[in-house]
C-alpha cells in the first residue's frame, strides 16, 4: 500500500465513533503547540488507507507568501497492519520550490531523507518501518509564459510507523512537532533553537508561492 501517494486522494471526515487511542492521538494533535512560523489547520482526510484517518495540513508563512506546504495524515487500525507493525500509521506530503543549482545537486534527495529521520530522531522519537521517495521536478515555461523563470521544486513523501505509548497511544504531539522542523527546514528557516544548530537548511527560496 503507497500510503504517501495517496496523501491527495479520496475524502474523508472527522471520525465520531473511532475507538478511544485513535480519539486521544486526534486531540493530542489539536492541543500541540508549534513554532508560530508553520500555519496548520484540519483538513479532510483520505478514507480509504485506513478504518480511522485524520488529516492536517500547513504552510510555513512569512507574511503573505508560503515558503513550503505540506499534509499529515494519521492513520488507525485497530487490528494492527502487518506493514505497518503497528495500530498506528503517520503519512505525510511535503513541497517546497528551491533554487535551480540547489535541484541540481546530487546529494539532495539523501540529504531531504535525513532531514525526515532527523527531526523524530532529535525529539526523541521511536519510530518503525519508515519508507518513501523524494523526488526532483523542474519547470520550464514557453510561449506565452516565456517570461516566467525556470522553477525547481522538492518534493517528499513519506510514512512511518510511530511507537505507541500508554493506553496504546503514539506521541502525535511530539510527531507533529517533529514534521513541522521538517517543514521548517525544507522551507529554508534557521534553527528553532540552540539545540538544532547543526542542521543543514536550505538557502531562502528564490520565489514564495503567493497564498
């Protein structure tokens, strides 16, 4: 199952009846607290990954422009998924656009994957089973549009498998925060703070898409 893929596909609803563990992972996530850069608001979720689904999606913003966007999608089965190893299963879109001979670079795509790994792992996550892509695109424009510059844009799609605590609950609160260091990084944004001054950023996009 391409979970990651289908991130943007079918449509879903607030789950009234889901079981409890599910119900408090969706309310840890409404209660998180995030840095005040990252914008994040429900959305709706994909219904045919899981029994139980609950999406978020968020843009990092300065003013008016959108630096990079990107969805979350929290996925439940309370029989357990045997690809997954678990009850629980977190999916995520991530996009930005970059500069041209940032695209170019080889390492990229390795480089984005660890930034992934490294934001659970700086906060101290479990996590299991991860997988995804990243994947390169580039734009070219013609004709009527020939003015416009040669765009590149990375995108990320991803999903793992977060380690469920007490009452057999994941620490969504703690996986959100993580994914929007991720956002944050992917955006080009300086370090939240003293304990993250080692991490590698993109250099400021070259043109913020408008929101």
């Amino acid at each position: 199952m391409d979970e990651a893929k289908d991130t943007e596909e079918g449509e879903g609803h607030e789950d009234t009846a889901a079981p409890l563990p599910f119900r408090a992972a969706v309310e840890a996530l409404r209660a998180a607290r995030l840095r005040p850069q990252v914008e994040v608001e429900p959305t709706r979720a994909p219904q045919r990954l899981a029994p139980h689904a609950y999406a978020l999606e968020a843009a990092v913003v300065d003013g008016d422009q959108d630096l990079a966007d990107g969805r979350l999608v929290l996925l439940h089965d309370p029989d357990g998924h045997d690809a997954w190893r678990g009850t629980f299963r977190l999916v995520t879109l991530v996009r930005a656009e970059l500069e041209p001979e940032m695209a170019a670079d080889p390492l990229l795509p390795d480089v984005c994957w660890s930034w992934l790994t490294g934001a659970l792992s700086a906060r101290g996550l479990a996590f299991g089973e991860p997988s995804g892509t990243v994947t390169r695109a580039g734009s070219h424009y013609f004709g009527g549009l020939s003015e416009r510059p040669a765009a590149s844009q990375i995108e990320i799609r991803a999903s793992w498998t977060p380690r469920e605590g007490l009452g057999g609950v994941p620490d969504t609160a703690a996986h959100l925060a993580a994914w929007c260091d991720l956002l944050a990084q992917v955006a080009g944004l300086p370090p939240a703070g003293p304990g993250d001054a080692s991490v590698v950023t993109l250099p400021q996009r070259r043109g913020p898409q408008s929101r």
